[in-house]
C-alpha cells in the first residue's frame, strides 16, 4: 500500500477531501520525523513508537579488500509495533 492509497481509503472511509487528507497524512510524517530527528520518540497509543535506536561503533571487514573499517556509533529510525497491533495482524494475516 503506498501513501496514495491510504489516502484514497481515508478519503473513501471519511468523507473527506483527498486534497486534505493528504496534507494532514503528510503532516504526520513531518511531524514524526522532525521529532525523531530532535531525538524525541513518538508513541500512538494502539499503533506503536516511532523510536530513534542507538547503534554502538563496531569493526567491520571488507573481505574483498581483505581490510577492517570501523563503523561509528549512529542512530537509526525504528518502528516498535503495539501489543494489540501485532496480535492483530498474526490473527487475521490473509494467505
């Protein structure tokens, strides 16, 4: 499902302008971004967090080279799915 689809079904589903629908879904991803970036996390009760994890600086090999690279300490974006969510979805998953 891409971002043009869920705004479609939102739209379908409300009643509501897609026009609208897709500067408010947009908003919502400004806004978790810019408050990952500031490294704050995000919790939407029932979803899930948007959290910003912390990798450790570990040594790396390029084994074409036959090289060791160090690879710094970063932070990365993560999506921690809710309790709820994740039993929903093992339950009801189509095949």
């Amino acid at each position: 499902m891409t971002k043009a689809d869920i705004v479609n079904e939102i739209s379908k589903n409300t009643g509501i302008e897609k026009v609208t629908v897709q500067k408010t879904v947009e908003a919502l991803m400004d806004t978790v971004k810019d408050s990952l970036v500031d490294g704050k996390n995000v919790y939407l009760r029932g979803f899930g967090s948007f959290i910003v994890k912390e990798r450790a600086e570990k040594t790396a090999r390029n084994i074409s080279k036959n090289t060791t690279i160090i690879i710094p300490a970063h932070n990365i974006p993560a999506f921690k799915p809710a309790k709820t969510f994740v039993s929903e979805v093992k339950d009801n998953v189509k095949k």
